[in-house]
C-alpha cells in the first residue's frame, strides 16, 4: 500500500482503489501469488498520483533532491492550467475531475482546453501590462 501527502487530498481515494485489487485479486480463484497481482494492479494506478504529487512538491512546495529536467516545465504548465481554472468553470471541472481521481490523469487535455487555457492567462498577461503602463503614465501625468 503506498501512502501520500495530506496536501493533495488523494489519500482516500488512492486507499479505495487499493482495496478493490485486493478483493478482486482475493476473488480470483487462481493459484496465482495474490501479493504480486495487487502489487501490480496497485503500480498501475499509484504512478500517475504519485508522479502528479512529485512534480507538484518541487513545482509548488520547493521540495528539494534529484529531480527530472521534465519536472520543472510540466509543473509550470500545471500551474498555467490552475491559475486559469481558477475562473474558468470549464478549465475548473477538467482539472478537478483529474484531481480529484474521477478521470485518468493519463488523459491529456484537448487542443481545445490548451486553447482557452493559454486565451485565459494571455488576457491576464495582457491586462496587467495594461494596468502597469496605465499607471506609469498617470505618475508622469502628476509630476
């Protein structure tokens, strides 16, 4: 059984599907070794949480100790698509059904949902570039 960091709120869920291979591995009615056929049914479904909490301690929680060059740019976009789905209901649901373990976090998103969210954080960007050169000319303006 593996266990994870309170943070992420996985722990739950991730006790859940570890307890339905062990009762299907107990239902099997093989002779096979019972403790391999869950460990590896539990492999299956642990990776991708355990990489998502990886990359999410360096990314977010300054984490320190060997780390994959990937770690860091898919933990920026990562923030990219929470930063986004913070105000965007369709972002919101997308990234909370895959962290909340309702779907696949193998499932990547759609060119669809990169579009908005890439059209979210450019108006963003955007706005405060605004907002920084508005404020600019309004201290000249006083001077």
């Amino acid at each position: 059984m593996a266990s994870f960091d309170p943070t992420y709120g996985q722990g739950m869920t991730m006790t859940s599907l570890q307890a339905g291979h062990l009762r299907r591995a107990l239902a099997n009615e093989s002779d096979e070794d019972i403790a391999r056929e869950v460990n590896i049914a539990t492999s299956k479904t642990t990776y991708p949480v355990w990489m998502m909490t990886a990359i999410g301690d360096f990314a977010f929680h300054h984490a320190t100790g060997h780390q994959p060059r990937w770690y860091r740019p898919v933990g920026s976009l990562f923030d990219q698509f929470l930063g986004a789905a913070e105000t965007d209901p369709v972002l919101a649901e997308w990234f909370l059904r895959r962290f909340s373990l309702l779907d696949s976090l193998y499932m990547v998103p759609s060119a669809g949902l990169v579009g908005r969210t890439v059209r979210h954080n450019v108006r963003l960007w955007l706005a405060e570039r605004r907002s920084a050169r508005a404020q600019r000319h309004g201290a000249l303006a006083s001077r």
